[in-house]
C-alpha cells in the first residue's frame, strides 16, 4: 500500500493478498531473484526449489501459480498501462449550478436529483439519471421512511412523476431519462407498467425516452410476473438496465434471463480498479460478456481520473460518477471533462 501510495509507481497492481508468506517460503520474509540468472524454461523450477509447500499443495497453490503465469508470460493481454494522473486535468464547468432550476410543488414529498451519465470520447450527455429524494433534498431513505410497508411499491412506482415533470421542465429532448425501480414495484402493483407509461405521455415524453434501472438490492419473488412486466416494458419501448451489477442477489442469472439493454458496473467493483487485480479480472468479465450479447456498459462511481484511464483502456464508453459531475436536486448539472495537460 505504501509502494503504491509513492508517485513514481502509477502502474502497481495488487493480484492477490497473502497473509501467511511462511506456509510457503519458510520463515524468509524477503528474498532477491534474478531472472537474468536463469533460463527462462528453468526459472519456475528454481522458483519451485524455495517454496516449502507439499508438492500435492504446489499444484493448487494461487501464489505459485500467479508466479508461473509471470515467468511464463500468459495472459499480458489483460494488462491495461494507463497514463500518471499528472499528465491530465478535468475542465472547469462554465454554468453555475446555485439555483435549483425547478421549485417542486408545496407539499411533494419527494424531489429528484439528476446525475449525467457521459461519453467522454465524445464530450456529451447521453442521459441523466433521477435520484430520489426527500423533501428538500433529505436521502431517499427519508422518503421511503415515512411510507407505510404496504405502501412502498405504490410510494415507489408513483414517485416517478415527479422525475418526468423535472425531464419536461429542463427540456430533455437529445437525452435519455433513467428511473429506478425496486424490481418488485413492477409485480406487486397491478398494471405498473401501463401507469408507467401513462406517467411518461402525460408529461410530453416517449416511452423511447426512459430507461428503467432495476437493481439487484431486492429478490425477486415471482420471477414469472417480473419477467412478464420486463417483456411489456421492451414492447412499449421502454429500456431496461440493471442497477449496481455486481454487488447484489442473482446478477448473473437476470442478465441471462432478461438480456437487459444496459449493464451499469457498481461502484464497488469500480472504486481503485487501476490498483487491483481481482477487480480488474471481473470487470473485464463482464464487459467481454456485455459485448458478446451487445448489452451497453456504464460504469457508474468514477471518481479518480486513474478509473476513467483504466476503463476507457479496457473498453468502457460510457461513464457516471463525481469525477464528471455531482447530481444536481431539481437541476442538471454542468460536466466537468478530462483533458490532457498541455506538454
């Protein structure tokens, strides 16, 4: 951690962590190696001499193996070298974000806040998502804190007019609009999905216009009825994306079974991904996945200019996160982009 803390090393990446060193090299805490002593055909059995594991353990043995992938040069392809931070810089917004650009109605009792979610390649918004609020900007815990149980979905499902009126408001016409949704809003609520688009219509918008985010946080209960509401929701045009992919219930299976249009990477797989190896493997996972079913990627949490380097390297697009932009309570904020520093 102190290694790559030092400026000098802006390409460290950390594989795998070992807490037990001496169930593999005895008691030597650190020791010299130089490849330049060996062949490179005898430099993993030279390896192989020091490490004090069973030979039955040596086979299964991850560390051994990462040194034999190493030595042997397999796998380079996944390397992804970024640039120093230093060498960029992000522009500084033009417009001021200080004044909400639209005031809800007395007593609403929830408000939403739009994030952009960007194509930096290209320097433009290709949506924005409504974040939930409570009055005057409170958590949407806050919000749904003051709904009864039985209420939530309905809370859930009705909440989203007040996402649409701020779309017609601002005047989103180029860009698309993303809502979430607890997956069981869509089941419990008979006809949730026709009222949806009915919310849509009455504020001028097109089905064509929304993307509905679900997430992973919740189980589905009824997977038949869920299914069923996904299949009318892509028939009236509406998108589907799935929410925080990676960090809740079932995600392999609903990207299997309901081929989702947008795929967004939680932010947990996506914070220090320049430094870790685990994080890196799967991300590429999934994208490698994403494109083989031509499901969009975003990647959603990027906050340090060495994320956004590493996964424009890896073959991200599209982006969201504080690096870019802050979300803005009844407003869309101005994006800030990376630009290279002049030489």
């Amino acid at each position: 951690q102190r290694i790559s803390q030092d400026e000098r090393h802006f390409n460290l990446i950390e594989l795998m962590r070992d807490y037990a060193p001496a169930r593999r090299f005895g008691h030597a805490g650190m020791a010299l190696f130089d490849l330049r002593d060996y062949q490179k055909h005898t430099v993993v059995d030279a390896l192989l001499k020091r490490v004090t594991l069973s030979d039955e353990r040596i086979r299964d043995d991850r560390v051994v193996k990462f040194l034999r992938s190493f030595v042997e040069g397999r796998d380079k392809e996944t390397f992804i070298k970024i640039d120093p931070a230093s060498q960029w810089t992000l522009t500084t917004p033009v417009t001021s974000e200080s004044q909400p650009a639209w005031q809800p109605a007395p007593g609403q009792r929830c408000e939403f806040a739009l994030q952009p979610i960007v194509d930096t390649a290209n320097r433009r918004i290709v949506s924005c998502e409504a974040l939930i609020r409570g009055q005057h900007g409170a958590s949407p815990a806050d919000y749904f804190s003051q709904l009864p149980e039985s209420e939530r979905y309905q809370g859930d499902l009705h909440s989203k007019t007040y996402a649409f009126q701020l779309a017609r408001h601002l005047g989103l016409r180029e860009q698309t609009l993303s809502v979430n949704l607890l997956p069981m809003s869509l089941v419990v609520i008979d006809d949730a999905v026709e009222h949806l688009i009915q919310q849509i219509r009455q504020q001028g918008l097109r089905p064509e216009q929304v993307v509905v985010e679900v997430t992973e946080d919740e189980i589905i209960s009824r997977f038949d009825a869920f299914q069923f509401a996904v299949q009318q929701l892509k028939a009236a045009g509406i998108s589907l994306a799935l929410d925080d992919f990676g960090a809740g219930f079932a995600g392999l299976s609903l990207l299997a079974d309901f081929q989702p249009d947008k795929v967004k990477i939680d932010r947990k797989l996506i914070t220090d991904i320049h430094r870790s190896g685990p994080r890196q493997a799967i991300v590429m996972a999934i994208i490698k996945c994403c494109q083989a079913l031509e499901i969009t990627v975003i990647a959603e949490g990027v906050e340090k200019i060495e994320e956004w380097l590493w996964l424009e390297g890896a073959g991200v697009r599209y982006y969201q996160g504080f690096l870019f932009a802050r979300p803005a309570l009844n407003a869309l904020p101005a994006v800030s982009w990376p630009a290279r520093r002049p030489e």
